[in-house]
C-alpha cells in the first residue's frame, strides 16, 4: 500500500471517533480531541495491508469443554483490513506512547476482546501483555475473554512467574470466568512443581464450589506432584478428604500412592491402600502389582514378592510381564541366590516373555559379584542371541566381575571393546577400573584415567580420585595427591571427608604437619565433618612430633561437635595411637 492509502485509511477509521489523520511531513500525527498529538511514522506501522490469524493455539488447548458447561467452539478466521491494522496500532500505541490517554476514546470505541488477545499475542512477552491486560481492564472497562486469560496464566507459570499468574487469575474471576479442564491441569501440575501446594487447593476448591465435579486426572496430576517430593502422607490425606467424596478414585490414583509408599519402603503400608482399592470400585492392573513386588523385593522380601507373581498368574484380568519377572530375578541377585533367578528367567523364557536389557543386566551382575563370570560371559552371549544390544552398564559390570576374580586383563580388553563399540564409560565404569588398578598397585595406569576423565564430560565424584590418591600419599608421593586434589576441584569435584582424611594422614606421615593441620582446619570451615579416624590420626601424628599444644587445639575444635566430646575423656595428650590406614 503507498504512503497516501495508508494515510486515507488512518483517517477513515479516525473519523469514526473523532480523531484526524493528517501527513506532517514524512511522520502521521493521530490527534485526539483534546490537541494531544501521537507522532507515529509509516514505516513504524508496516506500510501494507495486515493479515493476522484469529486464535489457532485454540487448537492445542482453547477448545476444550469448561466445568458447568461447553464452550463454544470459535472457527479459525483472519482479522483482515482495518482490524488487523488496528491490532498492529493499539500494539504500538501501548507499548510505546507517553501519553495513553490521548487515544482512550478511540480504543474504548475499537478495541474488543478479541483484538485485545490479538495484541496481547503480538507482543509475545507476558509481562507486556499482564500491563496491557490491567491497562485495559482499568481505564478502558474491557472484560478480557478466555483465551487472553489462559494465554497468559500459560505463559506467566512457563516463565517461574506464579505469583504474578495467581494476580492474573483474580482478574479472570473478576471478568466472571473459570477453568476450563486442560488450563486447569496445567496449573495445577505447575504450580505442585513449585511447592504452591496451598494455591492449588484453592483453585480445586474454588472450581468444586462453582462447578461441582473434577476430572480424575487433574487430582492425579497433583498426588504425582506430591508423591515426587515425598509427601506422600500427604496425597494420601486429599485422596481421603477431597478426592473421594467429589469425584471416584481410579486405577492410576491408587497406582500412584502405592508407587510413593514402596518409594518410601513402607510397603505394608501400600498394601493397606491396594486392599482398600476394591471399596472404590478400582481393579489392581499389571502397574500395581509390578509396584508392590519391585517394593517388596527391594526390601528383601523376594518370598512375598514370589507369592504375589502367583496371584498375578491367576488372575484373568493382567499377566505378568518383563518387569514382573525382572523385578523379582533382580531381588534374587541382591541377595546372591543365583540359581533361583536363574530359575526365574528360565520360566520367564518359557512362558513367551521375552528378557530385556535391564533383566540380562541384573543377571550378568549378580553372577559377577558371586564370582561366577563363567555364567556372567554365559549370560552376556545369551543377550546377544536374544538381539539386545550390550550398554553401558552391561560391560561396566562385567569389567566389575572380572577385576573382582583378579583378572584384570579381561576388564580392559572390555574398556577396549567399549570404545571400538561406542559404548561411552560412565562414572561407574571409571570408578570400577581406578578402584581396581590401585588395588593392584598399577598407580600410573589409574592417574591415565584420571587424565582421561579430565577430557570427558563425565561429572566426577570424590569416590573416583579417592583411591588414587591414597594409593600416591601411601607411597609418600604427596605433591603428586596435591596436584590430583587440584585437578578434582578443577572439575568442579569437591574433597570429601574421605580425601581429607588421606591428606592429612598422608601429610602427617611425611613430617608436613603444618599442612596437615591446615587441612584439617579448612576441613571445618567448609562444613566438612571429620570422624573418629580423621582426628585420632591427626593427634597421634601431633604428639609424635611434640606438638601437644596443636593436638589440645585439635581435641577442643573436634569437642565442639557433640561427636566428638569424647574426645577429652578418650585421647590423653601423651597417649599412643597408632595410625589407621585410609581405605
């Protein structure tokens, strides 16, 4: 469009309200009738004609029945000509303008709902269109529709601003507006993620109060929320005060209380809410009872869990499946009785279900830690035939079983076929091999590690350097521990009480006792706690060298954790005490 039809337009629409368009040189001044002037050039106003799509977020999540009522359903259309125009202009008035009032009269007239979420949508930015939103509402008297709210409330919790959504909210009650079941969800997941815990009731009381009935999955939304964060006590209080007298439990709602108990180990506990399921009318599915016996079978109880499998074969309404039998197979391994989950497995094939990755891998480090690695490489050539591809934790268990048995050289012809396989090493497989090759004395080939580790992107923890480092202070190369120590917090890899003790021990050993004692009180400073081997190492090597003053210093800083006030009664300052060996 030329500057002169754009300029016939402004003033057509103009007219309508008492405003006059007129060019003053290359800019457009919009007047209002009280003389006050908005200068606004063409090309700030995009110099054609404006095609902006009505609501097709609609689609996603604006089209859904309401409580008390559905709502109705709005086609996609274009706002074309002069309302798209207006959308780009009352964008731009808002956002930029000093004087708002100057165009009131005009957008009391122009602006409706719908062009107000199209502006709101414009701007892309919540905190602009919460302004614009209470702008209008205020000096314009404009009740805002449905979808400017659930846009809004949207965007505001996906950018961590709850509490500005919850000012939002009392707008839409205001305009006389309520969830509908999809924004409802939403919040309340958004709001359980960022423990508003009490602004959710609120919302579920204000929505029972107007609308009566819930939606099951809202409320199981919210119990998922709790039960993450371990409160499940708590779940379990709304299923039985809120839930249940206004709208029916289901399956998935007792799954997931079941879920947070055996989590917690109060397994008996869960099996009071399963045995209360059939008084709501809910039948146990193949979720909860593979719940219940991963439970019990963490808890040591695989003969329960046994009997459960039974009852979950004689049901007609689930079978079990790979989780089932995994489950149970893998409480087995923990407890080291290999041949019945061997047994298990064998059964498991027989019946048709096949093994995944996670069941081989139970298996092949059960044989592993019994010591068996005939089985564990029997195991392993199984999971190949049976087409699952070895991972990460496959070898690193089988790198574990080998360096266990003493046969070392296997383990790294295993670190050799992870790399030629892609297969990247975790945290565990570097702390299995440096664990190993120190306990094999072959100090240098775990520092290579280490140096390795350096280059990843691998996370570490203390675990990984610690035996290094006691394998290098235990052969009185001390600076070379200091070094590793640097290179650990280079990583973002903070000592523990662990390699304190190393260090100090490994310092004390070599006469460095000022260093040691500056270890140990750095130790205190970061809130690190020392243990009974920590301060009796430090306080025999203290009166060895005649520094009983230091060693008093040392049992009053260790007397000033309740820990540790046994100290005075159980250390005299002349006393012997051999020094323990750091593991």
């Amino acid at each position: 469009m030329k500057v002169i039809e754009f300029t016939q337009e402004l003033t057509s629409c103009a007219c309508s309200s008492r405003i006059s368009g007129q060019i003053q040189g290359r800019g457009i001044t919009v007047e209002h009738g009280d003389g006050v002037g908005l200068q606004m050039t063409p090309i700030s106003l995009a110099i054609r004609t404006f095609r902006v799509q009505a609501p097709r977020i609609a689609i996603a999540y604006f089209h859904t029945p309401t409580f008390g009522g559905s709502r109705a359903f709005i086609e996609t259309e274009e706002i074309q000509g002069p309302e798209a125009w207006l959308v780009k202009v009352v964008s731009t008035l808002f956002a930029t303008s000093r004087s708002k009032d100057s165009c009131l009269g005009y957008l009391r007239d122009k602006l409706t709902p719908l062009i107000a979420f199209e502006v709101i949508k414009r701007y892309n930015n919540p905190l602009l269109g919460v302004e614009f939103l209470q702008f209008s509402r205020l000096n314009l008297n404009l009740s805002h529709c449905f979808w400017t709210y659930s846009l809004l409330l949207r965007s505001l919790c996906q950018m961590g601003l709850h509490d500005l959504a919850t000012e939002t909210y009392d707008y839409m009650k205001s305009d006389g507006l309520s969830f509908d079941s999809a924004l409802l969800r939403f919040l309340v997941t958004s709001y359980a993620q960022v423990c508003k815990f009490d602004i959710v009731k609120k919302f579920l009381s204000e929505v029972e109060r107007e609308d009566g009935g819930i939606n099951s999955f809202v409320y199981n939304n919210l119990l998922n929320e709790l039960v993450k964060r371990n409160r499940v006590h708590e779940a379990i209080c709304l299923l039985k005060d809120r839930l249940a007298p206004q709208s029916p439990p289901d399956t998935w709602t007792f799954n997931i209380l079941i879920r947070g108990l055996c989590r917690l180990g109060e397994v008996d506990k869960a099996f009071e809410i399963f045995d209360s399921m059939g008084s709501f009318g809910c039948l146990p599915d193949i979720v909860t009872y593979n719940t219940l016996i991963n439970g019990l079978c963490k808890a040591n109880d695989v003969v329960r869990g046994c009997d459960l499998l039974m009852e979950v074969k004689s049901r007609d309404s689930c079978s079990p499946d790979v989780v089932t039998y995994t489950s149970i197979i893998s409480g087995f391994c923990k407890l080291g009785k290999m041949q019945e989950a061997s047994v298990l497995f064998e059964e498991m094939i027989v019946s048709g279900i096949n093994p995944n990755v996670i069941t081989f891998n139970v298996l092949i480090d059960g044989f592993g830690k019994s010591g068996n690695m005939v089985a564990a490489k029997s195991m392993y050539e199984k999971m190949i035939s049976f087409n699952c591809r070895p991972d990460v934790v496959t070898f690193t268990s089988l790198i574990d079983g080998y360096c266990g048995t003493g046969e070392m050289s296997l383990g790294l012809k295993l670190w050799d076929v992870m790399k030629t396989e892609k297969i990247c090493p975790n945290i565990y497989t570097y702390a299995v091999l440096i664990n190993a090759l120190c306990r094999d004395n072959r100090l240098h080939e775990a520092r290579d590690l280490l140096k390795q580790l350096k280059c990843s992107n691998i996370v570490p923890k203390p675990f990984m350097y610690n035996p290094v480092i006691d394998g290098f202070c235990k052969a009185g190369n001390v600076d070379e521990a200091n070094v590793i120590v640097a290179e650990m917090v280079e990583k973002k890899c903070y000592p523990d009480k662990v390699t304190f003790t190393i260090l100090i021990i490994g310092h004390s050993v070599k006469g460095r006792m000022s260093e040691a004692i500056n270890l140990f009180d750095k130790m205190l400073a970061i809130g690190c706690l020392p243990d009974n081997i920590t301060v009796g190492s430090l306080i025999s090597c203290l009166l060895k060298a005649g520094m009983s003053n230091e060693a008093s210093r040392v049992i009053q800083m260790a007397s000033e954790d309740l820990s540790f006030l046994s100290y005075r009664k159980t250390i005299p300052l002349k006393a012997h005490i051999e020094i323990p060996v750091a593991a």
